[in-house]
C-alpha cells in the first residue's frame, strides 16, 4: 500500500514540499522581539541586578595641576548626579588608583540628592604622574562612592568619570 503525500505523517499539510510552519519561522525572530519590547514595557521582566539600588553618574575637570616630581597635585572639579528614582545621601567618596603602592584617599561628602539633581564638589589629590598622564590621554579616572538610599543600608558604586571641558578664561 502506499501512502500519497497529504496522508503520510511526516508530509501531511506541505504546501510545494515545504512545512506548514515555516514562513511563521522566518517572522519568528521579529515577534521574539516584539514580545520581549512588550514585557519591558509593562513591567513583566525583572530589572537587572545592577540596576538594583541608587544609580549616580560622575563628571570631572582637571582646574590645577602641580608638579611633585613623580607625582602630581591635581585639584578636581568633580559634580555627581543621582540618575535614580529616589533621593540619595552621599557619605564618601574615593578616587581610585591603577598605581598599586597609593592607596585612595576617602574623603567626607555629605550631600543630599533629589532624583536628577547634581551636586559638585573641588577636591585636591595626589597621584602619581603616570596615572595622570593617563586621564590626560583620555582614560577615565574612577571615583568609589558610598551611598545611603533612604530606606537605610549603605551601597557602594565605583563609577568612572567623564571629562568635561575645561573651562574657558574670562
């Protein structure tokens, strides 16, 4: 006996000797998409595990520079901004080093934030020349921050500061 090709089990429903199902797979990644657009926009999806907490962005200017021979001097013009939803205290905040010997030096900021506000702060450091050199060439400096969100506890972010332009003489 033999079976012609809309009753066997394997061909049943081709259209031209191709599965049924196959122009709802070429779309397959486009309603993916649409799906997941769709989640993230009514809150199905969780959020990422670092957005949890506080987020703050980070700016910086170099104002003076001094020359110590294998180190340099540098006052930092220095403005933090709250990119979350919630106010946030600042307790501290510290200017990392690449250089392994120098250890960063943490320094009192209390400042409270509303969301989207900014706050500045000038602030005098030493590090090594090479690390300098290093910004001036572009490298971003980092900045360790602790936080208080209002609900208490104390977060800490390591955030990597963007250059802002220097300012122009008057």
């Amino acid at each position: 006996m033999r079976l012609s090709a809309s009753k066997h089990p394997f061909t049943a429903g081709q259209e031209n000797g191709r599965p049924p199902g196959r122009r709802w797979l070429a779309a397959a990644p486009v309603q993916v998409l649409v799906c997941l657009l769709l989640c993230l926009q009514l809150g199905v999806l969780p959020e990422p595990a670092h957005a949890a907490g506080p987020e703050v962005a980070g700016s910086y200017r170099v104002e003076q520079v001094a020359n110590l021979g294998t180190q340099v001097r540098v006052t930092l013009h220095v403005r933090l901004l709250n990119n979350s939803k919630e106010e946030v205290f600042i307790r501290q905040a510290a200017l990392e080093s690449r250089d392994l010997k120098q250890k960063p030096a943490a320094n009192a900021i209390l400042a409270r934030l509303q969301p989207r506000e900014s706050t500045t702060v000038e602030q005098e450091v030493v590090v090594a020349r090479t690390e300098y050199e290093r910004w001036r060439k572009g490298e971003r400096p980092t900045l360790r921050v602790a936080l208080q969100p209002p609900g208490g506890g104390e977060v800490t972010r390591t955030i990597s500061l963007r250059r802002l332009p220097a300012r122009r003489a008057q």
